[in-house]
C-alpha cells in the first residue's frame, strides 16, 4: 500500500486517539488504524468506520462515561482582522 498524500509505503497499524465533535466539545477515542509514517495520513477500513460510526451513535443516545482531560478554548479575536497592513 502507497500513502495517496506523498507516495511513502511507511504505511502502518498504530493506536491513535481519534477526535470526534460532538457539539462544542471534542471526544477522543482509541483506536488502531493505518497511519503513514512520513506525512501522518489515516487510513480507516471500513470496520473502523464503522466502528467509529457506532460510537458517535453511542455518544448521541447513550449515558457514556467520559474523563474531562481539556478544555476547548476559543480566541476572542478574529485572526484575519488582527493581520497588520
Ligand atoms: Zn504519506
């Protein structure tokens, strides 16, 4: 398998926290998938769409537990009016 980004065959299976929104927040959740190891690109099989499809549909309907481990934080500014001329 060629990574379709920059053409490395350094693709492998590793653990990843993946970043999944769920309204203003966002849920990390462990999983293993392909990962090229120059440019970072994920390759998901269809089972771990699947798999992550599941949980986002766990998250809406059930009482999951989640550790708080952050805040998401939003600047007050907006970066294209703060550009100097
Ligand atoms: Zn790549």
């Amino acid at each position: 398998m060629k990574c379709i980004i920059c053409g490395s065959q350094d693709i492998q299976e590793k653990n990843v926290d993946e970043e999944i929104r769920f309204g203003n927040d966002i849920v990390m959740v462990n999983i293993d998938t392909l990962i090229c190891g120059s440019c970072g690109e994920r390759y998901y099989s269809r089972s771990t769409l699947k798999l992550l499809e599941e949980f986002e549909d766990k998250l809406k309907h059930d009482n999951l537990k989640l550790d708080v481990i952050g805040s998401v934080l939003r600047a007050s500014n907006d970066l294209s009016k703060m550009a100097t001329a």
